[in-house]
C-alpha cells in the first residue's frame, strides 16, 4: 500500500512509481538554467525549503535584500497563514490525498501489456494534462495550482503500447526546482487574505532584486491541450501556451513558451477552439487587473494571428472556456468574477457575485470590433465547461444560437466550501438573437456529468452526442456517459467499485466524419492500485480494450489523441 504524503515543511512529496523502472533523480540545475531538455532536467519531487541557499554569485546588494525578504516570509507570512484555516478546497492534506497525489516523471516504458485489442485505426499517441505539484506545499494549495504534467501513451501496430509523463518546463518550474524552494504564488491555493497580499508583495520585491524572473511567464500549463499547426500546446489561462514536442520514441521534450512567433503577449485561455472545417484556432484572453478585461482573437492555419477585440466587461471574470459556431463566437459573462480588493477584507479574490445576471455573448466572428456583440441575460447560470453550440433558425425565423454546457450550482464550489453539494447538469441554452431572449433546458436530470467532449470534427455544428464523465463522488467521476442531446437518452459505462476516471476524451475515425469513434480516458482501480488506459467503442459504450500502465497515474484534467500522421508533420520549434 502507498502512505498518503504527509504535507509539513520538512516533509517531501513521495509517491513513487509502482514499477521498479522509476526515473533517475539528479540534482537541479543551476540558477535561471532555462533549458528545458529532458536529459538535461530530470526532474524530482522536492521539499520546498524556505530555508534554502540562495546561489552564490549574487552580489552584495542582492545578498543583502534576500536575507531581508526571507526574514520577512518567515515571520510574515507565517503569523498570517497562522490565523487562517484552511477549508478543504484549499487544504493540501485534502486536496493531494490518495490518487490525487503527485507522481515523479517516467520515461518511456515500452511493451505494455494490453488487454483485448486496440483498434487498428488508433495509431498515435493518447495525452492527458493535469496538476502535479513539484514542490510540498506551504501553505493552501487548490488543486488548480499544481505544476502541469503531461501523461503520454503511444499506440503503434501490432497492439503494443507504451507510456510516459513529464512536466511542462514552465518558467515558474525550472527556478523553483533549481532554488528548491516555492518562490511564485500559487493563484488560487495562496492568493488569499492578508497573506495573499504578503505574498505578492514578497514575489515583486524579489523579481525586483534579481532573485526571480517573472517577465517569462508564471503559469503552471496544466489544464488544456491543443495540436494546433503542427504542435502540441499546453494551457493554463494565467500565461501564453508551453509548447511540448513528441518524441519519436513517445517521449516528450517541452520546447519553451509559445508566442505565435512574437504575435502574442497576454496569456491564453485554457480551451482555444480549432474549427475543423477552417482550420482556425480561435481564443480569449482576460485581463483580472486592468480593462480591457477580455479580447478575442484567432489564428490562421499558418498560425497568422488576427486583429485583437476588445470586449467591453464591467468587471474581471473567470472565464474558463467559451463556444463558437460556424458564425460567431459564444462569451459566457457569469456570477464568478474577481475582485482584488476581497483579499483586503482577507478573503478569496475569487467570488460569486450573486447580485449579477449570467449572460451570454454572441460575436461575429470575423468582425472587427465588439461593436455588433449582442449580450443575452441566462439567469443563475454558471458553466465552467461549454461542450458545443452551434446556429438555427426556429420555426419561426427566429436566429438561435444553441449552448451546450454544464451547469455547475452553487456557481463557485470548485473554489469556496460550501454546505451544499455540487451539482453539475447538462444543460441547452438556446439564446434567441431576434427577440433577445433565453432559455435553459437540463438535458440529463439527477447526474453530474462533466468533463468531456463532443465530436471535434462536429465542433460548431449541430451535434447529436455528448461524451461526459459522470462526476460522481465529486470530484472523482465513476464512468462516462454518452448522452443524446436531443432526447436526452443516457447511455453509461461505468467502471466498476473502487475504479475512477476522468474526461471522456472522444476520438473519431481519421478519415471521413461519420460517427466511428471511441472514447479514451484513464482509469485507476484504488483498491488493486492499478492505472491503465481504457478504450471504448463510442457507439455501443463497450470497452475494447485496455493499456497497463506501469506507475499511478493521478487524477487531471483535460485529454486529446494525435494521430501519428500528424506527427510527421510537427514543427520542432
């Protein structure tokens, strides 16, 4: 059995791999040693050491104002968290239990053994993203807040497969793991309070010193993946995307943060939309500090970058996803929004502002300004995830843009603890561009689905199925559901006592667009303490076939399968 981590200020991360093939640890690099190559940067799971060495070429002055600054962390934001309990949503001991907890890096492990056979169709490489703190904890940590790691499994001929993770070399990640110490705050799990200010206020005073570089980005890259123009790109909505390659051998090599070739200085939203009939990447960027709080722009399929829209907000908002149609793009503008100045009554700047009407936005697309937007008021509406949406005309001639989300109530429980259980429904929004109005239907009643995917080769156009995990216990999800968006007809697999996942990621056949597909996730058995990759025909919602893996694979977030096809075609910087 594996010992739950313990979470104090001496005591490490271990969750070692379940295979004897564990990855080699070596010493980090030396200070601001940005290079990202594996074989250069293997990386471990450390103990944040306040109390670590700072490197010794710093000058006097530099010296002088870092022993100063630890003086202050120390005391300051000790006596600060002190006064502060934690809830669980913030709570490192609840937060990184179990299968949640954080793994070390694998190499390449070859010649898995497989159960079943995998579809002859199914030649590339299965990726999924997720939160994998290096650093212990100090203080609150969100599961949001962990370092972006990367879970790859390359199916070849002959039903063989093999497997890998490794972290996304943030900025943020190589200088923490060089001074062995947490230096960034973390956004959600530490920004909180007085403490939280301490804690910016501390970061500034040390970027302005020379002790840490903050101008390279300081997001963590482990939400969203999209392979867009030839790379794969790892996203986190609080910096630009990080650029991974994929190795010929199933390996994977983080290229360095991607501007789109100097057209890009803002971060990125976690969910960019790649139209599969245009070939577009569309995406929003929002700004929680100063107006414009959000702007909307798309690239080309040589990655040529739009002009920018500025989209008129009253106030900051988390805006976690967003939908496109073949026209237009769909702007949710909802209850969770940021409030800096929270953190100086000592709260969260994250908040539900209850008095604030949901509403949804409807941009032409390749309009050049916000001036044409036309905003549609959805009541107590609150989705972190938008699945699909796509135009109609209702059978009076009314334009309809139809919204595919899940609804989630109370609107900030994924942030906040709150007595009331989260629920999460599949929803339509039908959003009526000629009279301005709305309506919301829940399509499955009683379950909570989440994380999922539609068809992408149907992304923006009417589709008839959504593929969802079902989010039961929350926030382990139990099986996944394809539901008929039409009927409302639920077809589950579920995965049996003990079992979880996570996001249905859903794959279609390579060649034309009819329904062939399957469903990939992976899945961990608590009980036999055994990860493996599921693959499910889409269809029936029968598993075909399954991959062992050869380490614990924790719980994350968001998946998507490259086709070795498109492999050949990967750009390499």
């Amino acid at each position: 059995m594996q010992a739950t981590p313990s979470f104090s200020s001496t005591a490490a991360i271990t969750s070692p791999p379940e295979s004897p093939a564990s990855t080699k640890l070596h010493p980090p690099p030396s200070k601001f040693n940005l290079q990202t190559s594996n074989s250069a940067f293997p990386l471990k799971l450390i103990t944040s050491d306040p109390e670590a060495k700072w490197p010794s070429h710093l000058n006097p002055l530099q010296k002088l104002a870092a022993s100063a600054l630890d003086v202050v962390d120390h005391f300051l934001i000790n006596q600060l968290d002190s006064k502060f309990n934690l809830p669980k949503p913030l709570d490192p001991a609840v937060q990184l239990a179990g299968n949640f907890a954080p793994v070390r890096e694998c190499p390449v492990q070859r010649d898995l053994q497989v159960l079943g056979q995998l579809p002859s169709a199914l030649r590339g490489v299965y990726l999924r993203n997720g939160a994998n703190p290096m650093l212990s904890p100090a203080g609150g940590h969100h599961l949001f807040d962990g370092d972006g790691m990367i879970h790859a499994v390359t199916l070849g001929p002959g039903n063989r497969a093999s497997y890998s993770c490794r972290f996304t070399r943030t900025s943020r990640l190589v200088q923490e793991a060089a001074l062995g110490r947490a230096l960034f705050p973390k956004p959600i799990g530490e920004l909180h309070g007085h403490s939280g200010i301490a804690r910016l206020a501390l970061f500034y005073a040390r970027a302005a010193v020379g002790l840490v570089d903050g101008s390279r980005g300081t997001g963590v890259a482990n939400a969203g993946l999209v392979y867009f123009d030839g790379r794969l790109l790892a996203m986190s909505e609080d910096d630009l995307p990080y650029h991974v390659k994929i190795n010929g051998d199933g390996d994977l090599e983080t290229i360095g943060r991607f501007d789109f070739s100097g057209q890009m200085d803002r971060p990125m939203i976690a969910h960019p939309k790649v139209d599969p009939i245009t070939g577009e990447l569309l995406a929003l960027s929002y700004n929680v500090v100063k107006e414009p709080y959000l702007k909307y722009y798309k690239f080309g399929t040589c990655g040529q970058k739009s002009r920018e829209v500025s989209i008129s907000l009253q106030q900051p908002t988390m805006i976690h996803d967003f939908a496109i149609t073949e026209t237009s793009v769909v702007v949710p503008d909802h209850q969770v929004v940021f409030k800096l100045s929270e953190m100086v009554r000592g709260g969260s700047p994250v908040i539900h502002d209850p008095n604030k009407i949901s509403r949804f936005g409807v941009l032409p697309r390749n309009d050049p300004d916000d001036s044409r937007i036309q905003w549609i008021h959805v009541p107590d509406c609150f989705c972190f995830h938008l699945w699909n949406a796509w135009d109609e005309l209702s059978s009076r001639g009314d334009k309809i843009v139809v919204v595919i989300g899940s609804c989630m109530s109370p609107p900030d429980s994924i942030f906040s603890e709150r007595a009331d259980p989260l629920r999460s429904e599949l929803s339509e929004i039908r959003l009526n561009l000629t009279t301005g109005g709305s309506r919301r239907r829940v399509i499955a009643p009683g379950m909570n689905l989440e994380a999922g995917q539609v068809d992408k080769r149907r992304l923006g156009r009417k589709t008839q199925y959504a593929y969802l995990a079902i989010a039961e216990p929350w926030p382990k999800c139990s099986g996944m559901a394809k539901v008929d968006l039409e009927s409302g007809e639920v077809t589950k697999m579920l995965y049996g006592e003990g079992r979880f996942g996570g996001e249905a990621c859903f794959v279609g056949a390579e060649e034309g667009g009819g329904g062939e597909g399957w469903l990939m996730n992976i899945v961990r058995d608590e009980k036999r303490e055994m990860s493996e990759l599921i693959v499910v025909e889409a269809d029936s919602m029968k598993q075909v076939a399954s991959v062992r893996l050869p380490t614990r694979v924790p719980y994350g977030f968001h998946g998507t399968f490259v086709y070795s096809q498109l492999l050949r075609g990967q750009r390499l910087c």
